[in-house]
C-alpha cells in the first residue's frame, strides 16, 4: 500500500514502500509541524528509503501553520480486537433468544395447567364471575407480598399511570370474564380453539378501525385459522351459544386490551411483571362490584355447600 501526505506549502512528499525526501527550503520549526525531526547526516543524500510502508490510520486537523498542535494524529487499534467483542454480542443474543423461548414454553405450560384446574373448580363451582374474581384477587395478593417482602421491586407509579391503564383492564377485565363464562359452558378444547382466533380479530380490528395495513400474506395466513375455528363450532357436540360468544368476547377484548396497552404505556418505566401485576389489581377492583351484582353472595353460600357434599373438603384444594 502507497500512502502519501501533501500539503499547500512546501512539504515532504512520503512514499510508504520507497518513500523519498525531496529537499525543501524548509526552516526547523515548519519542518516539525508535520513529521517528527529525522537525524540524517549532512554528507549522505537527501534521499533515503523506508524498508517497511508507512501506514496511517487516521488523518486529521490539516490546518495553517498558526495552529500550536500537531498537525498529524495517528490512532492505532489492534486488528483482531473487534473479534471477540463480536462473539461476545451473538453469545448475549442467543442468550436472550433462549430466555424468550423458556418464556414462552413456561406461559404455555402454565397457561394449560390453569385451564384444566379452571375446568374441573367450574364443573364442581358453576360460578365463573366468583372464578375469576378469586383468580384476580390470588395473583394481586401474590404480587402485593412480593412487594412487601422485597422479593419484587414495587413499581414507581403515579395517578396518570393508573388512569392510562384503566381502559387497559377494563378490556382485561371483560376477557377473562368472558374466557371463564365460556369455560363453564363447553369444553376447555372449544373454548381455546374459538380464542386461536384470535389473531383474526388483531388484524381485522386493526384494518378498519385503526387504518393499519398489512401484507396480503397476512392476509392469506387468516383463512386457515378463521376456517378452523368455524369447523370446531360445526362439529362441536356439545355446542352451547354462550360458551361460544363467550370466546368470540373474550378474543375482541383481549385485542382491544392489547391495542390499550400499546398505545398508552409508551415511554412508562414499569416492568412487564410489574405492569401485569397493577393490571390484575386494577381489574380485581372493577370486576369485584359486577361480581357480587351477577351471581351475589347467597347463589356462592348454596353452590359452596352442594360441592361440598358431593366432593368434600378436596374441593377447597
């Protein structure tokens, strides 16, 4: 490689592989500004050959005379430095990719457990407004000693905070409501099969009542499940309208809840844990009055007692 440095005044012209001074009437104090004093016998020749190229990896500040600095800086860097930085950042992101995936597996897993349990309290319990207020209030108990006990960091909320997530759990709320109510009615396969839809109802509520375009593969990916979910209700033995709508309400509403959540948590400090965790609470509150409204004390005393007798004290577990 052949480097070469010029300037507008009288300056020594470098050849990296054979560089050659050119004599020029140049004074010490010039010569100084631009490359380091070179000792070289007055009785030799004014030309002379460097056996290795001069490299240089940065050039800056080319500026008059007048500037008390060198005028050349030079900044090295080791080669093969970047090399392991690099490992280091796929290392982290497939790390990351792989805590996501264990995320995912857990919620699945958990979310199946859930479903099943749900069923077997409703078959004994026909009670699903009792269900998921009880649900809500175990999982805001749960976070409210995990703050107290500092196994959580509470989170640092203000009044604009709740008010923004309030339209979130109202949409919360009327999901798992409708989720549960659909659950005591068919199967927990139909119900799930109905809330598979779900995506469909994303999309489509987020064309026509957001302006959101998509992909047409988008698109084309919607036909097998809204064509699924219409094959399950016409097959379903034990079809019952409201287990039905119950599911189609809890798809919109959870879509509603998430469009919410987007929209309003923008630029909120709040841990996802943390921000579900207000989310149940807040819904545990909305949902407790409408609660006691639909079913009422008396109906959960006569049903509490009638799974006690057929079912005895396991039923509590």
């Amino acid at each position: 490689m052949i480097s070469s440095i010029k300037a507008t005044v009288p300056t020594a012209t470098i050849n990296g592989s054979d560089s050659i001074f050119r004599k020029r009437l140049l004074s010490p104090t010039q010569r100084s500004l631009f490359l380091p004093p070179l000792q070289v016998d007055s009785s030799s020749k004014s030309e002379f050959s460097l056996s290795r190229p001069l490299h240089i990896s940065n050039v800056s500040c080319f500026e008059p005379v007048r500037v008390q600095k060198s005028l050349i800086k030079c900044k090295a860097y080791e080669a093969e430095q970047s090399q392991p930085i690099e490992r280091e950042e796929a290392k982290s992101a497939a790390a990351q990719k792989v805590k996501i995936g264990i995320y995912f597996a857990t919620w699945w897993a958990l979310n199946v457990v859930f479903n099943i349990y749900n069923k077997k309290v409703l078959n004994a319990y026909p009670y699903p407004w009792l269900t998921s207020t009880l649900s809500l209030a175990c999982g805001s108990l749960m976070m409210l000693i995990s703050w107290a006990t500092r196994i959580a960091e509470p989170p640092n909320t203000d009044l604009e905070f709740w008010k923004t997530l309030f339209p979130v759990a109202v949409a919360h709320t009327i999901g798992h409501v409708a989720a549960t109510v659909s659950m005591s009615k068919v199967a927990v396969s139909f119900t799930h099969i109905i809330k598979s839809g779900e995506p469909a109802f994303s999309v489509l509520v987020s064309r026509f009542l957001l302006g959101e375009t998509f992909p047409l593969p988008v698109y084309m990916s919607l036909v097998p499940i809204i064509g699924g979910c219409a094959l399950a209700a016409v097959t379903e033995l034990n079809f019952n309208m409201i287990g039905f709508m119950g599911a189609m309400i809890s798809n919109l509403a959870f879509v509603f809840r998430n469009i919410f959540s987007k929209k309003g948590m923008k630029g909120k400090s709040v841990s996802g844990m943390n921000y579900y965790a207000c989310l149940s609470i807040l819904s545990l509150l909305i949902l407790t009055p409408f609660a006691i409204a639909v079913e009422g004390p008396q109906l959960w005393a006569a049903g509490y007692k009638t799974a006690m007798s057929q079912i005895g004290p396991q039923f509590i577990w």
